[in-house]
C-alpha cells in the first residue's frame, strides 16, 4: 500500500481537512499517476454534504484530474512515465458486457466504479478522488492529454466537458442545426463551445436579463430569457436540439414547445423528478424527443480531449490552492465562478 495525502469530508457536517491515507497496491495494469491539477464539480459538494444519502466517509472527491505517470504495471501498453494524463468520473466497470465491450463503460450493465466514494471490484476498498497528491488507476480508465491542450483547463473537460460533448455528438449535432444551451455554469459554458465547434447555431437560455451579457460573452449567437413570455413565444418551435444542464427542477414544458418537430430535449444535470408534470402533448404532437445522457465512455472521453485540442476548446478555469476549497464550495452554492475551479495540487504539500 502506498501512502497517499489528500483533503478528505469526514461527515456531511465537517469542512474538508487534510488527511493520509493508503492508496491499494497498483497491479499489472495501472498506471501510477502524480496529480498536478483537479477540476471541482457540484457532484463533489453533494458527495462530500452527503446529500445523496450515499455517501461513505472519509470521501476525498475529486473526478476532474489531470497528473503525470510515475510507474506503469507489467501490462500496462498504452502508457509510460512522464506521460501527461487525465482520469474522469469512473476508474473500472465489469469490461465484459455489451456496454463496456462497445465502450459505453458508464453504462455498464453492472454498474461502473466511481472514482470516488466507489466500490473496489478486485479488494472491496471504497475509492478515493483525485483531492489528493497521487491515484491509481487501470489504464483503461486512463485518457492521454494532448500536448497543445493546457492541463489546467483540460481537467474540467473529464467531466464537464464530456457530460455536454457525448449528447451532442450522439444525437448528431451539426453545421446548421440550431441548438440551445439552458444554463451557464460549468456544464453550460462547455456545451456552447461544442455545439458552435460543431457548427451550430446556439442560443443560451437563461432566466435573468442581467445575464444576457455574460451568455454573450460565452460565445453564444443569441440569448433568450426564459422568463420573458414573449421572448418565450419568439423562440417556439424552431430548435433542433435543447442541451438542459439546470441540476434543480423547472419546468420542461416551455423548453419543449420551443423545439421544432423531431427536436430533441437532452437532461444531463437533473437526476429527480420532473415538475412541474410534463405535458405529453407536447412531444406527442410533434414527435419530440426527451433524452438523458451520462458523462461519456473511455474513447469518447480521450475523443472529446483530442476535439478539445484541435479545435482550440478550453474551459474557463479559477485556480485555487487547495486550502481554500471550502470557500471555493461556498462561492460555487451562489454560482459564483467562471466557470470552473481548478485545485492546484502543488498547495497539498504546504496544506
Ligand atoms: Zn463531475
Ligand atoms: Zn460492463
């Protein structure tokens, strides 16, 4: 067992503090990696406040990493040290059945294993993220960081990147189609950088006129606010794809009568209920589609990367030593960062 640091919750009311702790024994096919950057994700507040009731603690989240190979297992082929490489929100799945075999490992029909606060498939040990100085991990759930990406800003492309970059290209977003992008935080601001790379037309929704400037700035060719009824009724039934990232509920309905007939509705950040109801009609009259989507597998995460770097897509990043991460979870509940803090790892040592 190797000896590891990191910043670890200890229950749903403690602040994040530092803590040792053992990483398992690497075996024949991991890649050791040093972590020099990890991306912060709102997943990382529910897990560590418990407030999916699922929580096992100490968690040391963190599925946003970015590091180098220090050692590489007798199996291992894909990798050496002084690689530069990144691990996403999943670090094993059952590899066998016919999600995995056709790279979909996060819909792996028994379950994959989340970086952290996972179940161990090999020894039951519960995984620990990438808040941390070092991870282990089966090269298989290891994606190259291109050379002409920055590491800092690629980190948030391993989950917030991937989450909005595999709906779009699995409903097969592309030159000309007119998409819209609901909310404009992390997910958001990464989903209108693909829809325009992929040639479309994009509007951000949001809910405040005073944010009209700031969805402008993203790069967006229009903005409607949602909650302009006219602006609303303007919009109706002339998009092709509406890419929602809101993690809190709202009501669907005025989104869907905004999409044209065959337009479809992809959900990637709410995991409750609808509500208010949905009003079937309004799919039904128009052969709309409501989807879901799930991050992305192993070869769509290392192909959203390669997309990443040619052409040119970053995500906005604030860096923060890790000592400030419970400030950095306080100012993200407000919505207060653009659009993504980034841990420098360096500061664990000093922590
Ligand atoms: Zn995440
Ligand atoms: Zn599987």
């Amino acid at each position: 067992m190797a000896n590891a640091k990191g910043y670890a919750a200890e229950s749903a009311d403690s602040e994040l503090a530092p803590i040792s702790f053992e990483r398992r024994e690497p075996r024949p096919d991991d890649v050791s990696i040093e972590i020099d950057y990890c991306g912060v994700c709102h997943t990382d507040i529910h897990f560590a406040e418990n407030d999916w009731g699922v929580t096992q603690f100490p968690v040391v989240p963190g599925h946003e990493i970015i590091g180098r190979v220090t050692a590489v297992g007798s199996d291992v082929t894909d990798y050496k040290v002084g690689d530069t490489v990144g691990v996403g929100c999943m670090v094993d799945s059952c590899r066998t059945c016919s999600a995995c075999e056709t790279g979909l490992e996060q819909y792996c029909q028994d379950g994959m294993t989340a970086t952290y606060n996972g179940e161990d498939r090999h020894d039951g040990s519960i995984t620990y993220g990438g808040y941390s100085d070092s991870v282990i991990v089966s090269e298989r759930f290891v994606v190259k960081v291109p050379e002409k990406l920055d590491p800092v800003s690629a980190a948030p492309i391993l989950c917030a990147g991937i989450t909005t970059y595999s709906p779009l290209r699995h409903y097969g977003v592309k030159a000309g189609d007119k998409v819209g992008v609901i909310g404009m935080g992390g997910l958001g601001h990464m989903g209108v950088k693909f829809a325009k790379a992929l040639g479309a037309e994009v509007t951000i929704f949001t809910r405040s006129e005073s944010k009209v400037a700031e969805a402008k700035q993203q790069g967006a060719d229009h903005v409607v606010v949602s909650t302009d009824d006219r602006q609303m009724e303007a919009a109706a039934e002339s998009f092709d794809f509406m890419l929602d990232t809101v993690p809190v509920q709202h009501d669907l309905n005025p989104y869907l009568n905004c999409l044209t007939f065959d337009g479809t509705h992809i959900l990637v950040g709410l995991l409750e209920s609808v509500a208010p109801p949905l009003e079937a009609g309004n799919l039904v009259f128009k052969r709309r589609v409501l989807a879901g989507s799930l991050i992305g597998g192993m070869p769509e995460t290392q192909e959203v990367l390669d997309f990443c770097a040619d052409h040119g897509i970053t995500c906005d990043v604030e860096m923060i030593d890790i000592r400030n991460i419970n400030e950095a979870y306080e100012r993200m509940k407000k919505g207060d960062v653009k659009y993504r803090f980034v841990i420098d790892m360096k500061t664990l040592k000093a922590a």
